[in-house]
C-alpha cells in the first residue's frame, strides 16, 4: 500500500487517528523508524489491529515485512514499553518531534549522561598462601631430647626428640585447611562482585534505554547504539559489547548533526526517503544542496520556512547532497564542524547496516538497524501543515459553479440538448478550456505526482459530464486505488453505477469483467440490428465511462488486468465505452496497445522531465509550480493547451449518501472544498434535478456484491419443488448472478479444497444431493450427516469391508432374485487422506479404485482432506476451493496467484465446475449458504440394515431357483446372497464352532431335492474313503471352523472346488489359517459369517425355512445333530 493510499485513510493531520482512540487506555504512538516513518495517532495500544492488507478496525501500514493478518498493537498494559516491533516498522508511545528538546544554538551536543562510566567488580582481598613448616623449628627439640638421653642414659628422652616433627605436621595440616577456607570464600566473593556488577551494567543500560528518547539528536534509526559505559574484562562476557563498551539495544539512533558527518550509499529509491526523514525535522538549519533542492519533493518546500530554533549562519547549516555516480547512489550529511563520522549501507525495508562509526553514543559498527524513512508524500503534507495559510492562493482561483450553473433547472436543460459536446473543466490563459470526451476520445489519460490536483481534476470532469448529460445517457464505473477518497463524494451521483477502491481489489477486476461483458453485450445489440454505432440505435445504451486513479496498483495487483484494459482500450466510440486513465508515472505503465487509442492526453505537475515527455511529448509538465495544485497540460491532439483545473465541490453540510455497491463498509469522503470567495457544485442540486427527470434508469452495469451468509437467509428461499440452493454464484462475465443447487449428475465428483474443517460444507452439499442420490458417509463425517443411507466412521472393521464391496458391484450385478438396481450414490468424506492413511493396504486400493471407476459404478465423490497430487485429479468435474491461510495464493490450489486477493466472508469461495464454465479455468466466486437442519435419512435403498435384521429378501429354500442358483441369506443391506454352483463351484464348505447354526444350516438345505444336493454335516467324522467331492451333484461340507484336514484328503480340496461358508464367532487369526486373512472378523453372532467365493467376498446373515414351509426365520437354534 502507498503513502497516498494510507493517507487516504489516516491523514498525518491526525484527520482520520479519532477512530482508534478508544478512551481510557488512549495513548500517542509514534511510527519512529520502518519504511513508513512519520505519523502520529492518538490509539488504544491494546485494542488497536495493525496490518498490511486492508481490514475493518485494522491500522494500515505501508510495510511489506508486515503479517497479512491483523496483529493487536501492545506496547503493555499502560504503554511503559519503550518500542514494539512489527515486521519492519518501530511503533513508539509519546514519541513526538514537537515536545523533543530543541537543539542548541552553539557548543556540542549535551547528552544524557555524558560521562564515562567504568563498571568493574569491587576488590576482593587475595586469600594468604598456607605457610610451610620452618625447618629450625625441629631441630631444637630433637637436640633437647638427643642431650638428654646422653647426659641421662635414658633413651626414652629420645621420644621427645619425636614431637617437634609431628606437632609441625599437624600445624601444616591447619594451615592448608585454613587455606582452602579462604580460597573457596575468595571464589564466592569474586563471584558476587561479579554479578553485582552485571547487575550494575545493566541497570545503567536499562537506564540509557529509558532516556534515549530524550536524546535532542538527529534520529537515524532505531536499533543498538554504543554507551558511555565501559565494561571490566571479567563481565564482558555477560553483556553485549563493542570493543570494551557496553551495547544498549533497541533504542532510537540520534546524532548531532552539526560535529557528525554522515555518508550512507545505496539506491537512490531508498536515500530519498531517508533523507527526507531528516529535513523533516525543522530543529536543525538545513543547507541542501542545488541538486537535492531541484527534487520535486523539495521544491518550493523549504525556502519559506526557516526553522525558528536553531540559528541561520552559514558556519552552522547542515549540508545535505544526493548524487548517483554509475549504479551507485551516495548520502551526504554534512556537519560544519565534523568530529566524527558515520557510514552506513541502506538496503530494502529500511534495513541500515552501519559500516564504520566513531560518534559518541552511535551506530554500533558492522550492526544492522532499522532506518528512519518516510514517504515523500508525507514530507510534503508535515511541511505545509506547519505553515500559515496562505487561503485561496493555494487552490485555483475559480470553482466549477461559475463555469456551470448548478441550478436544478438549468441542469435539466442541459440534459435535454441531444450532444453537449465538451465540457469545462478549468480556465486557461484564452478563457474557459473544455473537454470533449466522446468526440475527441474515446479514451483519456490523466499523469500528476502527489499534490498535482489529480483526483481535483477527475472530480471536477465527472462532475461536469453529470452536469452536461442525464443519468439514461451517462454511465460512471469509478475504481479509486487510492483508498477511495477521491470517487466517495461521487457516489450519489445518479449516473454512478458503483465505486470500488483497493481495499478489495478483487472488486475491482470483477467490475472490469463486467465492462467486457458490457462491451460484449453491446456487440451483439449492434449485430443483431445491422447498425455501426450505437448513436444509430432507437433507444441507446448510455455512454459507459470508466474511471481508474492510480491504476498502475491495478495491474500490480492483477496482472491479468492489463489484457483487459488493452481490450477495452482497443474498442470505444461506436460501443460507447470510454476509459479514463490516471496514475502518478505512467512510463513503463501504460502499454503501447493502450497509447495508441488514447486521445486525450492531461499532465499535471509530475516529478522529472521523461514523464512528462511520455504523456504529452514535452517536459513543460515538470516545471508546473508545485504550489499551484491543479496546473496542467492538455493534449487533446490539435495544440497543447495550459489551464488550472476548477474547484469542484462547494462545502455541504454532513449527509448519509446512498451506498453503491460495494465490499466493505465506508462513510462518505471529503473532496477538496471550495473556499468561500469560490463557487462549487452541489451536489444536492443534482439529485434534485434527476427526481425531476423522466428519463428511464439505466441498466446496471456491475451487478451488486455477493451478499454475506448475514444476508443469505432472507434473500435465498427454494421453492419446494426445487432442490434446496447450496449457495449464490457471481458471473461477473455474464452480469448476473445464479442460485447455484448441488447437483453430483451435473457437477460431477467434487472436491473441497480448504484449510479449515470442511464439516459444515459438506454438510450443506450433502444436503443439496439428498433428494435426487443416496448418500454414503466414510469417516469422521459419519457421525453428522443426517441425510446418510450408508455411514461408516473411522475404524469400523468389517462393516466397511461390506460397504465397500456393495459399492464395487456394477449397478447392473444385482444378485440373483433380486430386481432392485442400485440408485445414484453420493460417497462423502471430510478426511480423505487420513482414512486412506487409516486403512491396510488392500482395503485402501479397493476405495482408491472405487474413486478411479466411479463412473461405472454410478458414483459420484464428495472430498475434502485431499493429498495435494489428488487436488488437480481430472476425475473430479467440480472444485470448491476456500482461500488458503497463511499467506497462500492461488498458485497452490490450480488458480491464479492473485485470485485470492481481497476480503472472503465466511463461506465465500471459488466454484470451478460445470456451472462456471464461462470463466475460465479461475472458476467464480460462489456464496455458500449455512446448513439447514437435516430431514433425516433418504428414501433410497438399499440401505444399511446391519447383520441384526432378518431383511426383505425372499424366503430361502432348499430348492434351486430358476437360474441354477441356491438361496442362503440376506447381506447387510438385506440383499439376497445365493450360491451359484455353475460360477462359484459345485462344493459349499460351510466351517464354524458348534453352536455357529452350520447343522442348522445343513438341514434347512436338506429339506429340498436331495438327489442334486448332497449333506455332508461333520464331514470331519467321516471317513475319507467314503467321501467323494469330486463326483456329479452338489456337495455341502460341514466342518469345525479351527478343524484341519488331513493333507491330501478330500476335506483339504474341498475350499478349493467351491465358495466358503465362515458362520459364528471367529478370530482374525481362524481367518488367516483358512487363506482369508485380509478379511475383518465379525460380531460373531450365530447365524451370521462371510461367503466368500473367488471374485468377493459378503457378510450375511443366513435364513432358515423350517420344514413345515413358513415364513423364514433369520436365527438358528443352538442345536447339533451326531
């Protein structure tokens, strides 16, 4: 976001601060250093939102390095914090240049606390060294006692002699004891003194931080500086350092301007807004030399303002010069008296590396800081706001009013003169200077820098166009991308159709979408009546103007909106669609395909001679005077013509104005206002004429904005004959918006891409799909879809296996006797990639395969919590993809790396499907509607019954159908499950425990036709010989399920000639000992098992029909025949 656009929001004149302050904990924080250096608001550091992407309640700061999300401000819970850094920028409470003491007038710099100051740990006496024994101190005793033994005869005197050794050893012991007492207290000591001169290093340092604010220097930065505090070389190691002084961190850098000389080198972008961060500050006398003051942004700026606190003799002016030698640019502060030097290397986002310094309390060398630097814009506003007003002279000296009579009835006058043809915009040196829009153009572009008058010029034309043609001939698109100031009091205009800003760009290139397919419109209006030019229609469209202020941060934003611009550029008169271009530099902006249809060409002031050139072909544009907002150029192809721009808007009392559609809340702005001798328009004036008018309203040309899920409920109601609507739709290239109803026949497999829990979306989508398919939840989202025919959560075991192996079957595979065909079927799942995770190998091919051959299996998917290699999966024809988090664009999920830009309400994404085919492959934003209450599972079947219920299926009996097949059971959707001895094999082996019904089972199919179908109950007990499988007929085997047959019996070939019965309980590890080991075991309940035959595998329950020939019966009695 530009200076102009933050500006646009929260003046530097504190005009727009009042909104962040909240009251009591209302504070005054000042942007010290960053990118975006110089402004002052009165917030609530603990309520206030900051960050660089448009937000409601959100402080906007021009600071790349910034989240995309909005970070609460907090300095602490009183603001006593001395900074708060975010991203690039240093927010600092009560910092304000005004109350800053001033410099003085001669002498050095004072500073706080200018005398050097030595920490170093208080002395510590040496311990004294353990003493060793005297060597005399022996002899004297041994002497006694070796005379004494002679004179004496007794030789025990001789023992005397002894304890002169051992009373000095003793006494040297003492002596080392005494000696290790002191040294270790001499060790606790130093230590002491050790930290309690850190203790004192630091509170000097915390102390300096606390009063560098109050430093009456130049501020280069904000960062670590040297202190006046010099550290002892046993504490060095504790704090941070530079040579043998102290480094206090994260505190403004100031320099006396005046003794220290400054040389910083990096792009000239860069060193030009730090160098007027320095000339902002009006304490010091400034001496810029002849190149910096030929800068536009100086221009005028400081001849009239000498700074009344510091003296003006040439000994004392700080001297100040950019000049760029090859690709190298180079930053001078002069000092009139150096002392010192600073060198620092400035690089992007305001970082400073500081190269070599000898200033006092400076830039600590080879550091890198945060630099100060501040917009030129900025520059310019605090420059003017400190001097006097110099009234009407800062404006043109005529308003719109005396060019126009705003009269209601005149105004109605005009608007029934059939061409007008140009309209006034200013005055010249011949007299009044108009522009003839739709004769000279069709196009236009409009080139100023900051404080030009540009938005002073478009108000002023827009204006003038209202004045001269009635709302059923004049159309107004207004994009404003710079905050929205300019176009806001336009917008009661009743020939505006919307007013968009960059606050929501996305908007922006939506509306320019639907002036193309205006454009398209209007083609085939004009084919399909055989005319040339829509003037030689019966009823007209009215003429479509299209207003883009700094439309350069459009196609930043957008690069696609270049292609779109050339197309609107490349069309024109004979459609009635006029562009009208304005930026502050169109060189390298504007393309060759857009200048070439562009006519009519203003240039206000604008800042060197090559963009003044570029727009109208000489450099007189540059030498505008910058006092004089509103001087300009205008080429209109005959002459070059020189005139001030009128004063558009008289001052009018507060009034709501009508919002046009648009994606944030806004409140009306202020344009620049007449001074009381001029005379403006009225808007009022205008209204009141259009109430008077008769003419038809005009058709919209940019349809509304989607509404919100707030205002979702009372504009969507489905019809109860209709599916319920899932969400709205914007076609923007089609001008409409469409009730979008979720439809899996239409729209296909469909995939949610989104970084938030998916629930409450599919939710919804299921419930579209719940009247036309039978819904299937695999999953966590089981346990919430109330519309599911068929649910199975995470780790449901055999009864996914069932599922799975139902949904496999072609939908023309019914079972036999069975004539129901399966229904549409919609699988939904909200954690794709966890449950595929979730599953053994086997079971996860089989439900990637069903995702593979949906279509032949008549299913159609529902996903979120796809793997990102699935996301762009052609089997999925639909796309709902919600705006990553983060930070993310476009690129990650298939879409354009801008298609994200902008706010998203909740349940706001993009549809990329059937339905939005006409957009292209970024798809349609689409508004999604909140869950209803769910209905209750659907109608379809079949459906889950479970092994628990008997089912609807035909009776079984002993006899073979029809078709060769032998019925044996209902599975768990109460199918029947039957035995076909011509596919599956002529031998049924039937295992399972006792009590499992196997006998149960064998004799209900020994109730039929015996002579085909031969029992063999407990074969395990006959004897091999008489057992013979192999023969004509059809054989059941009974066996025990953990039973192992001989090798090469005939029970051991019998699994192999035929399907296998599993009935009653059983373990994973029976099922791995019979060859099944991928299948789950079941609930183990009698009566129930698993069929398997070579192709599948299916869990059911078996049905008896007892002899008498009633109705069947699905549990069998715990009986056993010998």
């Amino acid at each position: 976001m530009t200076w102009g656009q933050w500006r646009g929001l929260h003046p530097v004149t504190l005009l727009g601060g009042g909104a962040f302050d909240h009251g009591s904990g209302s504070t005054t924080v000042t942007v010290l250093a960053g990118p975006d250096s110089g402004y002052t608001l009165a917030i609530d550091p603990r309520q206030t939102l900051i960050g660089r992407v448009p937000s409601p309640d959100s402080l906007l700061v021009a600071d790349p390095c910034l989240s995309r999300t909005p970070v609460r401000l907090r300095l602490a819970p009183a603001g006593l914090r001395t900074q708060s850094l975010f991203g690039s920028t240093v927010f600092l409470p009560d910092l304000d240049r005004d109350q800053l003491p001033e410099a003085p007038t001669g002498g050095a710099l004072s500073t706080v606390g200018s005398d050097t100051i030595h920490v170093a740990p208080h002395a510590v006496e040496e311990p004294r060294a353990a003493r060793p024994p005297q060597w005399w101190a022996f002899l004297i005793p041994i002497g006694i006692g070796v005379a004494l033994a002679l004179l004496t005869g007794m030789w025990w005197f001789l023992l005397f002699s002894l304890s002169a050794p051992l009373s000095g050893y003793i006494a040297h012991l003492v002596e080392k004891r005494r000696y290790a007492r002191d040294v270790e207290r001499h060790r606790l000591e130093r230590a002491h003194a050790i930290d309690d001169a850190s203790s004192r290093a630091f509170g000097l340092i915390a102390q300096r931080q606390r009063t560098a604010r109050a430093t009456p220097g130049l501020c280069l930065g904000f960062g670590a500086i040297l202190s006046r505090i010099t550290l002892a070389p046993e504490i060095e190691d504790r704090i941070d350092r530079f040579d043998d002084h102290a480094v206090v961190s994260d505190v403004p850098i100031c320099i006396d301007p005046r003794s220290t000389t400054v040389v910083v080198t990096g792009e000239r972008a860069h060193l030009l807004p730090m160098m007027l961060a320095w000339l902002a500050d009006r304490r010091w006398a400034w001496a810029p030399s002849a190149e910096v003051q030929a800068l536009p942004e100086l221009v005028g700026a400081l001849a009239e303002d000498e700074p009344a606190t510091t003296a003006t003799h040439s000994s004392e002016r700080i001297g100040v010069d950019l000049r760029t030698e090859g690709t190298v640019s180079t930053l001078r502060l002069g000092a009139p008296q150096s002392k010192r030097t600073v060198s620092l290397v400035l690089g992007d986002l305001a970082q400073a590396r500081t190269t070599t310094s000898t200033a006092l309390e400076g830039p600590v060398p080879g550091r890198a800081f945060t630099a100060t630097q501040m917009p030129p814009a900025r520059f310019l506003t605090l420059v003017r706001a400190g001097r006097p007003s110099a009234g009407a002279d800062s404006f043109p000296c005529h308003g719109l009013g005396e060019l126009c009579d705003d009269d209601p009835e005149r105004i109605a006058t005009r608007w029934r003169q059939p061409h007008p043809g140009a309209v006034p915009v200013g005055r010249g040196p011949l007299g009044t200077v108009g522009i003839d829009l739709f004769g000279d153009g069709p196009h236009a572009l409009v080139a100023g820098t900051t404080g030009s008058g540009k938005s002073m010029l478009l108000q002023s034309w827009l204006l003038s166009l209202a004045l001269h043609h009635p709302p059923e001939r004049l159309t107004l698109v207004l994009i404003d991308f710079k905050g929205g100031a300019t176009f806001a009091p336009l917008s009661r205009l009743p020939h505006t159709d919307c007013v968009l800003d960059d606050f929501d760009s996305a908007a922006a290139f939506r509306a320019l979408v639907s002036v193309r397919a205006e454009i398209t419109r209007r083609e085939r209006l004009l084919a399909d009546r055989g005319c040339a030019d829509i003037l030689d229609l019966d009823d007209p469209p009215p003429r479509l103007v299209v207003v883009i202020d700094e439309f350069h941060a459009l196609m930043t934003a957008h690069p696609r909106a270049a292609d779109l611009l050339e197309h609107l550029a490349a069309l024109g008169r004979s459609l009635g669609v006029h562009l009208i271009l304005a930026t502050q530099r169109p060189l390298g902006i504007v393309t060759g395909h857009m200048k070439a249809n562009i006519s009519i060409r203003i240039c206000l002031r604008v800042r060197d001679d090559a963009d003044s050139s570029d727009v109208i072909g000489v450099a007189d544009a540059a030498r505008l005077p910058p006092d004089r907002p509103g001087a300009a150029l205008l080429d209109a192809g005959s002459a070059l013509v020189r005139f001030r721009v009128a004063v558009p808007l008289t001052e009018e009392a507060p009034e709501s104005a009508a919002q046009r559609p648009r994606l944030r809340p806004w409140q009306p702005g202020r344009a620049v206002q007449a001074s009381a001798a001029l005379t403006g328009i009225r808007i009022d004036n205008l209204l009141t004429a259009a109430r008077w008018h008769t003419g038809d309203a005009p058709r919209s040309v940019v349809p509304p904005p989607l509404p919100t899920v707030d205002d979702l409920p009372s504009t969507t109601a489905s019809a109860p004959s209709r599916p319920p609507v899932t969400g709205i739709v914007d076609l923007p290239a089609a001008q409409r918006q469409i009730e979008w109803s979720y439809d899996p026949a239409q729209d296909g497999s469909t995939i949610v891409i989104t970084d938030d829990d998916p629930t409450a979306i599919l939710v919804t989508l299921a419930e579209s799909a719940a009247g036309t398919h039978r819904i299937v939840a695999l999953g966590r989202i089981a346990e919430v879809i109330d519309e599911a025919a068929i649910s199975c959560g995470m780790h449901a075991g055999w009864r996914l296996h069932a599922i799975l192996d139902h949904l496999d079957r072609p939908p023309s595979s019914g079972s036999a006797g069975s004539a129901r065909a399966r229904p549409p079927t919609l699988v939904v799942c909200g954690n794709w990639g966890e449950l595929i995770d979730s599953l053994d190998h086997h079971t996860a091919a089989t439900l990637e395969g069903l995702l593979s051959h949906s279509r032949d299996l008549r299913l159609t998917f529902l996903l979120a919590g796809c793997r990102p290699g699935l996301r762009v999966s052609s089997q999925f024809r639909t796309h709902l993809i919600f705006p990553p988090s983060a930070g993310g664009d476009g690129l990650n999920v298939g879409l354009s790396r801008h298609r994200f830009l902008g706010t998203w309400p909740r349940l706001r994404a993009v549809l990329v499907g059937p339905h939005t085919a006409e957009c292209g492959s970024d798809g349609a934003d689409v508004q999604l509607l909140p869950s209803r209450s769910g209905a209750g599972p659907s109608a379809f079947s079949p459906r889950w019954r479970g092994l628990d219920e008997p089912g609807d299926a035909p009776q079984a009996s002993p006899s073979r159908r029809g078709d060769g097949t032998i019925p044996l059971g209902n599975d768990a959707f109460g199918e029947p499950v039957s035995w076909d001895p011509a596919r599956d094999g002529p031998v049924l082996t039937v295992r399972g425990s006792a009590q499992s019904g196997k006998t149960s089972l064998a004799r209900t199919l020994s109730g039929g036709e015996r002579a085909q179908l031969t029992i063999h109950d407990d074969a395990h007990r006959e004897e091999p010989a008489t057992l013979d499988l192999t023969g004509a007929g059809l054989h059941v085997v009974t066996m025990p399920l953990r039973f192992t047959p001989g090798y090469g019996s005939p029970l051991a070939s019998a699994q192999t000639l035929g399907p296998t019965l599993i009935l009653g309980g059983h373990t994973a590890q029976d099922l791995a000992a019979l060859g099944f080991a991928r299948l789950p075991p079941l609930d183990g309940t009698a009566g129930t098992g698993w069929f398997v035959t070579d192709s599948r595998a299916r869990a059911i329950r078996v049905v008896e029909s007892p002899p008498g020939g009633t109705a069947a019966r699905s549990a069998f009695p715990a009986v056993e025949t010998a």
